[in-house]
C-alpha cells in the first residue's frame, strides 16, 4: 500500500527520499513521486513504474526538505497525473495514505471556489483545502489541522508550503506514519525500514496526532489538539534484517529465516516445563478463565492460520471456535458473545478490514480481545487488550511466509495455555508438546533441505495455467495456504479443496493438465487421503504429493512423491506449510514473475 517519506535536513535529502522509497517498494505501488523545495519553488517529479525510473528523473534535483510517495491507485488509474505529491497553486505540496471517504463532495466545494483539479484522486482535496486555510493567514500547522477536521476517512499525510522552507507537517489516524529523530534533522515514514539508513530513533505517532516538524525541534498535538510528549524509540529492527543479503528475493529468504523465526517467537517457553497464560499479557489468565469462545478475525494468509488453530483449539483445548474473514465479519449482523474471546491475527497489524473486524466487535460488546501480530507498534497491538507478539522480524516479501508459521506457533501456545486452563492437559501432555515445539526449528530446517528438489518439480508447473491442492482436516488450511502462495505470484489460477470435497464437484475439472498438489500427512485420515488420490488417478490427473514417511504412497507413472523427513503430529501443518511455500516460489520463478512485489497486490493492505 502507498509509502510514505518525507524530511527536513541541513542537506540534500533526494537521495533520502529516494532510498527510502525503494525500502518501501515491498509495500506494493505503480507509481511515485517527490517534492523538493529547489530554488524557492516546489520542484516536483512523478513517473509510473519503479522507484528506479523516479531516481533517473532526479538527477539534478535537490533541496533541504522535502516529502515523497509510492501510491498504490485506489481513486484513479495509475498514472503521472494522479501520482503524489499533488501541489496546490505551486504553493502547497502533500503526500498522502489512506482514503478520504467525503472526496466528492469536497471536490464539489472547493471547484466551486475556483481551485482547479488536475488529477482523480481523492488526496487532491487536501491539498487544495489547505492552501484554502493557508492563503488566509493560518500557519501551515493550523492549516493542516482545520482541514483535517473536514476529513472524512483515514490518513497519513506529509505537508510542506514553499515559501515555509523549513517545516514538514505531518498527521496519521488510521493508516500508519512515524517520524525519524536524526542529529540536526528529522524524517517521517510509513514504516521504520525506510529510515535506517539516516536513523534507527523513532516516534511512532498515535491516532489523530498532528506534528509540525523543523530540523533542531519537533512538536507533537494529539487528537484533542494538545502538546504532548511521545517517547523516542530505538528500532530493534537492523538495516541488516531489511537487506537481501545474498538471497535471490526476500521470499526466499524469508521462506529459510523460519527456522530462527519460529525459535525466536518460541522464547518465552524455551526454558519452560509448563505454560503460562502470563506470555499473552498480564490480563490474560483472568480474560481465559471467564471466555467460553474463540472468535478469530483475519484476513489471507492470516485467516488461514486461523483455520488450523479452529482444529487446535477444539480438539485438544475442547473450546468452541469460530473463524471469520474480516472483511465480511465487520459488514454482518452477528450474535455477539461477550465471553468469547476475540483473536485478531496480522503479520502488518494495519490490515484496514482485521481493524475495523476488531473495532466492530469491541463496538458489539466483546471485550476479552486479543492480537497476535508481528509488529510491535502497529494500530492492532494497541488496540487489543491482550497481545502476543510473534517474532519473525520484517517481513518484506508480498507473500507471507514466516509471519504464517510464527502466527501457527503463537495459536498453538494459546490452544495449549486454553487446554490445560481448562484441565484438558496432563503434566506429561505438556510437557510432550513443549518438546515437540522446540523440536521444530530443527523440523523445519530439514523441510527446508528439500529445496532443490521442490526447485525440480516446480519444472513441470511452467506451461500450467491451473492447479488444484488438496488436504483434509488441519491440513485442509494448508492447502488453502498452498493455492494461495501459487495464484499469488506465478499468476496460475490454483484452488484448494478438503480432499472428500472432490466428488461433490471438483472432480469435473481434473485431466491430465491440472495438477493436483495434494499435502498427505501420516495421521488419522491418510487412508482416506488415498482413495482421494485414487480418484484423482483414475481421471488421468498429475498427483503432486507431499507426503509423510511410512505413508505408503509410491511414485509411480502420474504420481509425483515428495518425502517428509518426519511426522509432527499436530503440528504438522506447520512443516507441509514449507514445501508449497518453495513450490509457489520456485514455480514463479519458471514463470519469470516479479516475485517481492506481485502485480496487483500490497504488502499491507491499510485500505479498504
Ligand atoms: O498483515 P496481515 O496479516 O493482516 O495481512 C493479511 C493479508 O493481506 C495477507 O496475509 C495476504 O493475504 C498475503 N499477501 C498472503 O501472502
């Protein structure tokens, strides 16, 4: 989703923008821009395309302040005319994320007082209604704040006025923004990895807050329009863990940080024997105990790690459970149980529909409410009462990988401290399982062994143009999972099934040229796993299976086998996640795409 930089230095801050937007690119856009204050005028560059074309076009730009954006088109086609900044009578620039709901009938007000539209944005009304303040005399602080006041919807803005050359103005509610603390200068950004380069001291600004930004001093308002003081935090997050290092796309080497993602989000029980509901926060034994549900709100790749913990959670901690898809939870009439516990689950924290999932359901009653989200500071954490944080570290890939098996360690946790809250747990069951997830770093990695064999099989995937996954049971979500990871970067139409499903329907579509990628763990449903594939068989289909030691399913003309170094019993979705994530990725590869940043999609998706 669209990124924003801005800064105000004692240099030239293009090369800033510049490489902070490229830091930004995983976030999904189609085009960019900057505005610099050059020679007393606002020196404006857009192009379509890559941050790489924008840097062509900026070779003799400069200036001291300056603010920049990648848009991802929401109103107008991606273009020249419609990318960010949007300038007001040359007098005012701004960048802007998020959407203003009340767009048109601004635009309407503010032709009819004589401003001129040159795009078909909805950021274009800002700009023009701060200049409106703005050219009557406000500061351009006040002039940011009163039009906000008219602003239906959800921002983050950059704003700088030229003949203000030293002041950058910026404002979030709803979509996120944080400000850099350099020495002598200061930067705003959508997200921390963008500004490691010129500082890892950040200030991450809360909903409604406005700051008026200058190179030696910062001040702060919150939404009540009161100066306040926010702490200054040193960002954990290294340059090191954003760079590429020696991997071919962050996909891949997001899909080999497992092993250390899963270890990391597995410490507070490294050292244990037992479990405690402590490592969801300080509420959480009391919120446990009085639930009798669990509502799980999420959206993509996070809604599928959901759908495993629905198996967890009911099987071994015998608590009901329900999982929704955000999007829809928040638009339809439910029953509220206040004593269910509401589990939002987001790698970003910032997903617009998993927010307002929550917020709906806060506004319906529900109060025992937890995130389990990888990054700390994100609109979610803060909004739920109860968190855990999973520690897979910046996930920049479009295709979520380590934040899916981290979520999937985090909800086994939760079933677990659930199960024994509830007596459904021995000592010994405990600490069986305990055992079992420290084993599956070590698991993991051994999946991961695979890889230039699963690098092989992805060959006969290059001419497909559809592919069907088939699992059952807990692994069903993983083959959920698997047609994901396909469709969404090698672009082949992929759907997932529950295996017994498939005479109910999908059956019709299978021929010799649709592969079928079926998930076939050693557990209570394998038999019936292979009369599945036996259909498949018989109507001339490929099998593709990924399948457990002693399962017994041979390789044979059609029947392509992948061997599974080990059974992990109830967490061995999280092992079958690995090799569909490799074969997505090494058959996008065949298919040339653009894995980091596939067409069409954003990394977090902060609107809606
Ligand atoms: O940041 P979130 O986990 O809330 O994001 C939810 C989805 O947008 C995300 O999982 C998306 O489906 C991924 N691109 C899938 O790989």
């Amino acid at each position: 989703m669209c990124g924003i930089v801005g800064a105000v230095a004692q240099r030239n801050v293009v090369p800033i923008l510049l490489e902070g937007l490229q830091r930004l690119e995983y976030r999904g856009y189609d085009s960019a821009g900057l505005v610099v204050i050059q020679d007393g005028q606002l020196q404006r560059e857009r192009s379509t395309g890559r941050v790489a074309d924008l840097r062509l076009k900026t070779t003799g730009t400069h200036g001291t302040l300056g603010i920049a954006h990648t848009r991802w088109a929401t109103h107008g086609v991606p273009s020249e005319r419609n990318a960010h900044p949007h300038l007001s009578n040359n007098l005012i620039g701004v960048v802007h994320n998020g959407i203003i709901e009340n767009y048109e009938s601004l635009r309407t007000r503010l032709s009819a007082a004589g401003y001129v539209f040159t795009s078909d944005t909805d950021t274009e009304v800002i700009v023009h209604l701060i200049h409106s303040h703005y050219k009557n005399g406000a500061s351009l602080l006040d002039a940011t704040r009163t039009s906000l006041t008219e602003l239906i919807g959800a921002y983050a803005l950059g704003v700088i006025a030229v003949d203000n050359p030293d002041q950058l103005i910026c404002a979030r509610r709803g979509s996120p923004l944080l400000m850099g603390v350099g020495v002598g200068e200061h930067f705003i950004a959508s997200d921390v990895s963008a500004l490691l380069p010129v500082t890892n001291r950040v200030i991450y600004l809360e909903e409604g807050d406005v700051a008026e930004i200058e190179r030696q001093s910062y001040r702060i308002f919150n939404a009540s329009g009161a100066e306040v003081t926010r702490p200054v935090q040193v960002s954990k997050i290294s340059n090191e863990s954003v760079s590429l290092g020696t991997y071919r796309h962050y996909m891949q080497k997001e899909i080999h940080e497992q092993p250390q993602a899963i270890a990391d989000t597995l410490e507070s029980v490294c050292n244990s024997t037992s479990i405690i509901p402590g490592i969801f926060g300080a509420e959480a034994a009391a919120s446990f105990d009085a639930v009798n549900s669990i509502l799980i709100l999420a959206c993509g790749t996070s809604y599928h790690a959901g759908l495993v913990a629905r198996y967890w959670l009911e099987e071994i901690a015998g608590i009901p459970c329900t999982v929704e898809i955000a999007s829809e939870y928040r638009y339809r009439t439910s029953v509220p149980n206040p004593k269910a516990l509401v589990v939002v689950l987001s790698q970003s924290g910032e997903t617009a529909d998993t927010q307002a999932a929550l917020n709906h359901a806060m506004a319906l009653g529900h109060v025992h409410t937890l995130a389990i989200c990888n990054v700390a500071e994100s609109a979610l954490v803060r909004l739920a009462k109860l968190r855990f944080l999973t520690r897979a570290g910046p996930e920049i890939g479009v295709a979520s990988t380590k934040a899916f098996t981290t979520q999937l360690v985090a909800l086994f946790l939760l079933t677990l401290v659930l199960a024994k809250q509830r007596g459904r747990l021995t000592e010994a069951q405990e600490r069986q399982h305990l055992n079992d997830l420290r084993h599956l770093p070590a698991a993991t990695q051994k999946v991961l062994d695979l890889e230039p064999k699963i690098a092989k099989l992805a060959e006969q995937f290059a001419t497909k143009q559809h592919a069907l996954f088939l699992g059952r049971g807990m692994h069903y979500p993983i083959a959920l999972e698997g047609a994901l990871k396909l469709k969404e970067i090698s672009y082949i139409h992929a759907e997932a099934y529950p295996a017994g499903e498939l005479k109910h329907g999908p059956l019709a579509l299978v021929d010799k040229d649709m592969p079928v990628i079926s998930v076939a763990p050693n557990d209570v449903l394998l038999e019936k796993l292979k009369s599945n594939l036996h259909e498949v068989r018989a109507r001339g289909g490929e099998l593709f299976v990924f399948a457990d030691a002693n399962t017994h399913i041979r390789s044979e003309d059609g029947v392509h086998i992948m061997q599974m170094p080990e059974h992990a019993g109830y967490l061995s979705p999280i092992l079958h996640t690995l090799p569909l994530q490799l074969l997505a990725y090494y058959v996008a590869l065949q298919k040339g795409t653009d894995v980091d940043k596939p067409r069409n999609l954003a990394k977090s998706v902060t609107v809606e």
